[in-house]
C-alpha cells in the first residue's frame, strides 16, 4: 500500500485516535451521572447505610435503581446494595377485626317514657341535638350478626349511630364502613369514643367519606384516623348531622401495627401543561411513584378527577386512580383533600382530568408526588472520598443482592450507621444530554452508540483510502 500520500496517513492517525477510547469498556464514571454526592462515613464506619436524596430521586432514570453507583477515589466502583423499603421496615400484614353492628341513636318525645330496653346515651353539649338519646340493645345484635332492634314508632331518629367495641383488643388505625351513602357530594363523619355512654371524647379523623357516579368514579368508605385508637373497654359514636341520604349499618376496624417504616420522599412538581379538560405533567425520572397529592389552589373546590400514566407518547394513557380534590376552607373548619395512593408504579408522564364533563378548578392544580425512598448498604473499600451517583440512561445495575452483605455484617442492614450525602452537583433533570440518551434503544448507552458512530466513520474512512488507492493504481496503468 502506499502511503506516501500525506492525507492518507492523516486520515489514518485520526482514525486511530478518535477510536482508540471507544474500544474501552462500556465503563461509567462519575462525570457521566447527573447527580453527585459524597458519602460522609461515621468515624471508624466502613460498611454504613446511605439514603438517597430527594434531588438524587428526580434525576434516577431507572425504577429498579440500576444507575446507582458508588465510586471511590481511583474511580472504583465499590460493594454497594439496594434497601426496598420492604428491607427496612418491620410490620405485620394488615389486620382487621370482625364486623360491629350499628345500633341507631333516637330521641322520643318530651315527657314520654323510655322505649323497653333503651339504654340512655348522653350527647355532648356540642352536637346537633345535646342531652339524651337512646339506643336498643338485643341480644342477636352481641353475635355482630343483626341489626339492632327496630326504633320505636314515636321516636324521631338521629343521624347517627352507636357501635360496642368493648371486647376489642387491639388499637385501631381505621374504620372501613358498610354504608349507603348521597352520590356526589362529601360525607363529614364526627367520631366520638366513651367508656360509660355519657362522658364523650372527639377522636380526630382524616378526610370525609363519599361516592360518585360514573364508571370508574371515585369512592371512599373508609375513616382513616389521625393516631391509633384504644377501643377496648370503649363504645364509638358515629353521626353525620345535616347530611340526608346516610345509612351506616357495621364496621370493620384496621388494627394499627407497630412499624418502623421508611418515610416517604415528596417532591412538589411544576406547573401542569393544559391539555383539553385535563392537566399533563412530564416526569423526567423513573423513580417510582407511591402516592399523588393534587391541591385546589382556590378556596371553595370541589371535582371529581381521574388519573392516568403512560412512558412514552406514543401509549394510550393507563387509568391509576380517582379520587376527589376539595378545598373548603370557610366551610366548618376547613377541609382539603390528602394525597391518594397509587399502584407503586414508574411513569414519565401523569395527567389529572375532571370525570363526568365537569371543568377543572379555575384557580389551578398544584400536584405533590410521593416517592418510594431508596437507601443502599455500602461497603467502602479502597481510598476516600466515596462518592454516590445517580442519573444515567440505559445503565446496567452493579449492586449486589442485599443478602450477600448482610451475611458479612453483624448488624441487620437496616440497622447499620448511617452515613451523611453531601450533594456536589445536580444537573438538571431534563438536561440536553440526558434527551439525548432517551432517543436510543433501551439497553443502548451513549458510549455504545458512539462507539457504532466510530467504527461506522472508520469503515468510511477506509471505504475512501481504498477508493483513492484504486484511483492511484488505476492512473498508474
């Protein structure tokens, strides 16, 4: 061959410069994650328990975790595992009691007697109808089978019921309701707690109750109370003043379970993007979502919404859940509604629509996603400082199965010391680079892609030193 051609040496030196680093292993580094951090180890620490940040969590592009790293200071990746939540809380499965009948309250007339039977129940002086009511005991309703017996006809019911929790012997977390309740409106539930049926004590409760029309329309039947609640030796007392149209008829209470769980990591989202009846956010991350809170941010709201998720553009939306968003500050004392949970799921795109025709709220939506944490065990080897990564398209996992360190440690992973992340640098979440990455082939890496682009360029460039060596033989002739 002859090469005495000075552009065809030069074109050869490039050709070999430009490939020699991407015939490297398909290796990352640190430089190459969009968030960064350092680990801050306990004095003395070498295999420690690191959480990831909420800043680390908005730019993870894999829901199983696989662009998590840990580098030390040669550029090493160390012994690292994933904690799911599952690995570090400790809770029995959910547990709930048999079913309680409702024995409905009633007054009767002033000056006129007791109905045979009726036991009297003092109601507070800040209810609806303060003094006494009455309650009929029978013995089919002790077995939790029947209803209680029939009101007298000269009694005038209440809006309210009573349920014997005596022999309960487990705190409560919850009453799930066997109710008819009005369509499309709220339901607000006082529960009131009393040892003697006449000293009452308020128990705080989360949310109200409701069901709306429709297919797939939101419903709710469960009370869902602020802190467990101590019913042994204890009567509940449900009522629903000026709000017709409700039948309560049993209850099932959820026991609560002593627990230490991982708190969950909420991260407020921009503004929605309008789309016809509904709001769209994009989510530049694939950690998976837990739950989704959607304020009204104007006072006096209420709608009926839908919730859907898709990955891509191109796929139909998937229905997660409906739910109601209120906002009624002015309307008793005030209430809005709390975060719904979701089917643990990683989507890169949420839309909230109004179900039944009704518009969105005016004022707009501010939505507040609920994050699965994320913790890793790290054994750190090597030379300080340790720094974690997160934020890389199309990325293998490195981590190790979370038994392989247990067995090495002497302390159940969960309760290792923890070690301080100190963020370094946080790159956008859609930064240019990382939209760059999304246009490829899952399980295709930016280094992979350029190494096809160097060896397709190589096979060019030789295409065109072989052409002009033919040229040269051919006018030698």
């Amino acid at each position: 061959m002859n090469l005495s051609k000075p552009w065809i040496v030069s074109m050869l030196l490039a050709l070999c410069s430009v490939g020699s680093p991407a015939w490297a292993a398909d290796t990352p580094t640190p430089a190459e994650f969009a968030w960064r951090g350092q680990l801050v180890l306990p004095p003395g620490a070498s295999l420690v328990r690191a959480a990831l940040p909420v800043e680390a969590l908005l730019r993870m592009q894999s829901a199983a975790g696989h662009d998590v790293r840990v580098f030390n200071a040669d550029g090493a990746v160390v012994p690292y595992a994933l904690l799911r939540p599952a690995d570090l809380e400790r809770s029995a499965p959910a547990v709930q009691t048999r079913a309680y009948p409702a024995y409905p309250l009633f007054t009767t007339s002033t000056g006129a007697p007791a109905a045979p039977g009726a036991v009297e129940v003092r109601l507070s002086a800040d209810t609806a109808t303060p003094g006494s009511a009455w309650v009929r005991w029978s013995a089919a309703d002790k077995t939790g089978t029947k209803a209680s017996a029939a009101i007298p006809a000269n009694a005038q019911p209440l809006q309210a019921a009573l349920f014997d929790t005596r022999a309960e012997q487990h705190p409560l977390a919850a009453l799930r309701l066997t109710a008819e309740l009005p369509r499309n409106t709220l339901v607000h539930l006082r529960l009131e707690s009393s040892a003697n049926l006449q000293d009452w004590q308020s128990v705080p409760v989360k949310g109200p109750l409701f069901r709306f029309d429709g297919a797939d329309a939101p419903a709710n039947t469960v009370l869902e109370l602020q802190q467990p609640l101590e019913v042994k030796g204890r009567y509940l007392r449900l009522a629903w003043a000026g709000q017709d149209g409700v039948n309560v008829t049993a209850l099932t209470g959820q026991v609560a379970t002593a627990q230490t769980q991982a708190p969950r990591v909420r991260a407020a989202l921009p503004p929605g993007a309008p789309d016809g009846n509904s709001l769209v956010w994009t989510l530049p991350f694939a950690t998976p979502l837990l739950a989704l809170h959607v304020e009204a941010l104007q006072d006096n709201t209420l709608v009926p919404v839908r919730i859907s998720g898709r990955n891509d553009a191109s796929q139909p939306w998937r229905a997660l859940a409906s739910s109601v968003v209120y906002r009624l500050d002015t309307v008793g004392q005030g209430s809005r509604n709390r975060a719904l949970d979701l089917p643990t799921t990683s989507v890169r795109a949420l839309r909230v629509e109004a179900s039944n025709g009704q518009p969105l709220p005016a004022g707009g939506l501010q939505a507040t996603v609920e994050l699965a944490p994320l913790q890793l065990a790290v054994l750190a080897s090597g030379p300080a400082p340790f720094t974690l990564a997160v934020g890389r398209p199309n990325t293998t996992s490195a981590a190790v199965e979370a038994g392989v360190l247990g067995a090495v440690s002497p302390a159940r992973l969960a309760e290792l010391p923890a070690a301080a992340v100190k963020q370094l640098r946080a790159d956008a979440p859609d930064a240019p680079q990382l939209w760059a990455a999304k246009l490829l082939p899952s399980g295709v890496s930016l280094r992979t892609a350029t190494l096809w682009l160097v060896l397709v360029a190589g096979v060019l460039v030789l295409a065109g030193v072989a052409y002009a060596l033919l040229r040269q033989l051919t006018g030698s002739k």
